[in-house]
DNA sequence: CAGCGCTACCACACCCC
DNA sequence: GGTGTGGTAGCG
C-alpha cells in the first residue's frame, strides 16, 4: 500500500516536472512510417519510472536497460529498446560497455545468482568445486520442491574473476520452467541455503561441522516460515500452469527423512575475517540491475564472460548467431513463453500474511485519511506553514490526518515546537495544528505529555478568508451533489471542490497508471550522457548512428 | 538539476514500570 | 529501559 503510494507521487512529481518543461508541442512533426525496416526503438530516460511508462505504451517488445556513465558515483541512465537492437549495437563491444538488464519487479524471470568470494581471504577456497556443489545442490532442491529436472548443462555459467575476486553468475536455463518474479527467486535462494544460515550464526570457527541428526530437512521452514506442495493452480493467465509451494505438502516432504546436506562449502570469509556466504542474497531485489554478458563494471575492465567450467550450450540457429544465442540466454528476464510454461512461486510466512491482510481488510479506516508533507488542501497547507514559520524558525509539516466526521485537520508539525500552553517551544516534544473546517477555526495543541494529560488545547483562531472561501465553494458543490452523492463514508475522497491543483486531483486518480506518459526528456545533458556512453570509441562497423542520438534529443 | 532498492544502524519518541 | 519509528549512510 504505501509503495503504491510512493510509486504514484513519483510518478506525479515526474509528470509535473515534464509539463513544466515542455509545456506544450510546438511544433508538427510528421513522420512516415517506413514498412520495409523494422521499427526503431531506442530512447533513453533519466528516470527509470519514465522507461518503464514507455515500455508500457510499446506494442513492441521492448525491455529497460540501465547504463553506467558516471565512474565516480554509478549514475545510470535507462535505455528502452529490444533485445534485437540493443544486440546489433552491443555485439561489436565498441561502444555501450558497461550495460545493465533491469530484472522488472512483477516479472516472469530465470533462477539466477551472484557468487563472489575474496581470494585473498580465502586461499583454500576452489571457486569451480563450490559452483559445481552449488549447482547440484539447486538442481537436488528443484527436483524436491517443484519436481523440476536439470543439471549443469542447463546453468549458463559467466566468469567475471580477477587477481582479487572470484566472482561469477549462474543463469539458470530451465525448459518451460521460469519463477513468477525475482521475489520469489530470492524466496526460493533463502529457503534451500538455510542449513548454511546455521554454519554463519555459529561461532566456533569449525566450518565443517554440521549438526547431523538433527532432524530437519533439506529445506527448513525457518526463518523463512513456508510451505512447500505442489498444489497445481489453474491456468495462469496467458501463460499456463502455476506450480506453487503450499504448507501441506512441505511437511511431507519434510517428514520424509532426508539427511542434512553439507553446505559448508558454501561459508567464505569477507576481508575482515567474518563469514559470509559465498551466495550474494542482495540481488533478488525488485527492478535488480544485473551486469549483462560481456559488460564489465565501470571504471573497471572484467566483463561477463563465458566461464571456462560452463556447461551450457544453447542450441544452434540458422538465424541467430551463437553469441547471439548466448546473449540471449544470458538475459534473466528473457523468459522463452510456451503454453507448457511453468511458473513456480515461492512465498514467505510474511508475504502470505499480507496478502490475507489485504484481501480480508476491513473498512475500519475508511472514514478518515492520512499522509505526510501535503493535504489534499494546499491552501489549508499553506496557512498552516504560515503559522508555523516565526521567529526565524522555519516548521514543516510531518503528517496529516483528515477526520471526516467532524471535517478537521489534524497537522503533525516538525522543527517548530511552540507551545501556547508553557509559553516557550517544547524541547522533545512536538505540536499540532488543528484546522477545523466546520466552525472555520484553528487551534494548537501537543504531543508533550503534560499538556496531554491536562488535555491542553489553545484559544480557537479565526481561518482567514481565503481558506473558507474555498470551503464555501466546497460546500456549494456538495449541495448540487446532495441528490446522487451519498458515498463519502465508503469512499474517503476529500471534497472535489477544495483540490485546485492538477497535483491533487492526480492524487486521487486511481487509473493514473493507465496514462501514456511517455516523453523522453528533452535535455542536451542527457545526449551528452547518451554520447559518453554510446560513443566510447569512434569509428567501426556497428557504431551507433548520429539518428539514434539525434532522436534521443528530439523527442 | 537528474539512479534505484534495500538493509543496518542510529537517534528519538513513546510507553510502561 | 524496552519498543517502535523516522531518517540515513552505505552497499549491491
């Protein structure tokens, strides 16, 4: 819920900042469409929200690519285009080197990881033999828990090593088998490396003392509360069965005894001697960057490339080259979509409990509402910071909440403590302003537990008049209304008539994410940027046209 | 003018004894 | 003093 509402004052604040300056189109620009060459996607965003809106309008196959162009500090621009185009540019290596995939969150993907461990701090440590170990165990847990056959020769194996650092990714290329999103990818990851939790937490430094006999299985259910069972669901949408871990079935599978796995191969030591696991569980995290095939970090210069023990060799196409095909299969998000398709879920106790929670939510809050910064009544705001900035103290506003009952605004105020009641500011404790539409008057009262427990509350102030006058539209409104308009308890919109701004009204507007807002910025610091990293070398076969650049400032 | 998502950590408010 | 919460540095 509040990540749906993060989501949406960005995209607000995005949108506001892209009117303001492009206010409107000027210009015509007609454009014949030329059916003899395939369409040409390519654009380039600041903001990775604005790449994904776009993705949303394409009726193309297009995907978000982040691009590193700042050594010092990892900014990224986000590039939109298709896996064809961005090949055709990417394979010469000439420019776009240091390229991203954006793992989208909500997306079918791959079984991935990251493996890296410090050679320095770990000597004994044989990388190949902890991939080789890893790997069989992942397939042992894929064949237990979703029924799922594979082995070495469907794991992509990228080697991204140096002197340092053993450091490789396993894409996983399962047929017809993919998870529901990289939550449940990370889900899964967690839940088969528990045993190893076990080795880290404990501290006699012994790393290959494993409790046996202890009874649990491959798998535990703890920390990770869940279920595993094969409870086949109907039809997933478009794309067939969902296969999904469910509690019954995990204790089966528990009960049958099952020794516990060594997984101490797994425990390395990170330079200041603590141990981890030589598995990164950072990067099942939602719109994860994930380094593509022969992109290296920058600033440095080790790109992914195929690891020398990689077992995996896709299969030979007239059409598609076989760099090609690897790159292909090196792309987490690019799921081969089949009716057979399996999508496995893996859930924790935590994000079963939401779900209940949201689905049985009862409308015990749905006669007031609340939020920070900014009311629905930006004038109401205004007056208030007003009140609050004297003295050379500046207030803001924390929070606010909105009583419908009695039509009052209740301000949570920060920085400035005032209180009338002791007449000086409270030193921990903050105030509150409240704003009561009804009788169109203000009052203060606190936080502090003093004049909370003598149930302080100052002399009521006269609104000004521009605060009422807007009420008084309000209340004319909801007069015409009085006839159809009987909803305001089911449905907690503040009165239409008081949000003057586009910003609030947008606020409320539940399909904003249906609108194309689709604009690529307009920004000669963006071309530069796009330059820097398109052309990082001149000359050559597949440099990227000036077209591509040129649209990017275009549009 | 311009990255994103997340965790660990800290400081502070609040609550209770 | 324990617990919850908001802000943030820093990591991947």
């Amino acid at each position: 819920m509040e990540r749906k509402w993060e989501a949406k004052l960005k995209q607000i604040e995005e949108r506001a900042s892209c009117y303001e300056r492009k206010p409107l189109s000027s210009v015509y620009r007609p454009r014949l469409s030329k059916p003899e060459e395939p369409p040409s996607i390519w654009k380039l965003f600041h903001r990775q929200t604005q790449a994904f809106n776009f993705v949303k309008s394409c009726k193309e196959d297009v995907h978000v690519f982040a691009l590193e162009y700042k050594v010092d500090d990892g900014q990224r621009i986000y590039l939109v285009t298709t896996y064809a185009q961005l090949w055709f540019y990417y394979k010469s290596r000439r420019n776009l080197l240091h390229c991203y995939e954006v793992i989208p969150e909500n997306a079918v993907c791959k079984l991935y990881f990251d493996l890296e461990y410090n050679k320095l701090a770990n000597p004994e440590a044989d990388g190949k033999k902890m991939v080789a170990l890893l790997i069989e165990h992942v397939c042992k847990a894929l064949q237990e828990l979703y029924r799922v056959d594979c082995s070495a020769e469907d794991v992509f194996n990228l080697d991204s090593s140096t002197d340092e650092k053993f450091s490789r990714h396993l894409i996983f290329q399962l047929h017809d088998v993919a998870f529901k999103d990289n939550i449940h990818v990370g889900n899964f990851v967690r839940k088969i490396l528990q045993p190893a939790f076990h080795l880290i937490a404990s501290e006699d430094d012994d790393s290959t003392s494993e409790t046996p006999g202890l009874g649990f299985s491959h798998f535990p259910e703890t920390p990770i509360k869940q279920g595993i069972a094969f409870s086949k669901m109907s039809s997933d949408k478009d794309r067939g069965e969902n296969w999904t871990l469910d509690s019954r079935e995990w204790e089966r599978l528990g009960s049958a005894k099952q020794s516990s796995p060594d997984l101490s191969f797994l425990v390395v030591k990170n330079n200041t001697g603590e141990k981890h696991l030589f598995v990164d569980l950072g990067v099942y995290t939602r719109n994860r960057n994930f380094r593509l095939y022969k992109s290296s970090k920058i600033g440095k210069h080790v790109a992914l490339e195929i690891a020398e023990d990689n077992k995996f060799f896709p299969k030979q196409s007239k059409n598609i080259s076989e760099e090609n095909q690897y790159f292909l299969s090196s792309l987490v998000s690019n799921v081969r979509f089949s009716d057979t398709l399996r999508i496995l879920t893996c859930d924790t106790f935590q994000s079963k409990q939401k779900r209940v929670e949201h689905f049985s939510s009862t409308s015990t809050k749905a006669e007031n509402i609340e939020g920070f910064h900014c009311s629905p009544y930006p004038e109401v705001d205004r007056f208030v910071l007003s009140l609050v900035n004297k003295n050379g103290i500046q207030g803001g506003i924390r929070c606010w909440n909105y009583f419908f009952p009695e039509e009052l605004l209740v301000y949570d105020i920060c920085k400035y403590r005032w209180c009338e009641n002791i007449g000086r500011a409270h030193k921990s404790n903050n105030i509150m302003i409240l704003v009561d539409l009804k009788n169109e008057v203000w009052y203060q009262k606190c936080h502090d537990p003093v004049c909370k427990a003598e149930n302080f509350k100052s002399d009521c102030f006269p609104l000004p008049a521009e605060v009422c006058l807007l009420f008084l539209f309000k209340e004319e409104e909801e007069f015409t209304a009085a006839g159809t308009m009987n909803s305001e308890t089911q449905n907690p919109k503040p009165p239409s008539g008081v949000l003057s701004e586009a910003a609030s009204d947008a606020a409320w507007d539940d399909s904003i994410d249906e609108t194309d807002f689709v604009e690529a910025t307009e920004d000669a610091e963006l071309a530069e940027a796009a330059e820097n990293v398109l052309l990082s070398y001149s000359g050559g076969v597949d440099e990227i046209p000036d077209e591509l650049i040129m649209q990017v400032l275009q549009e």
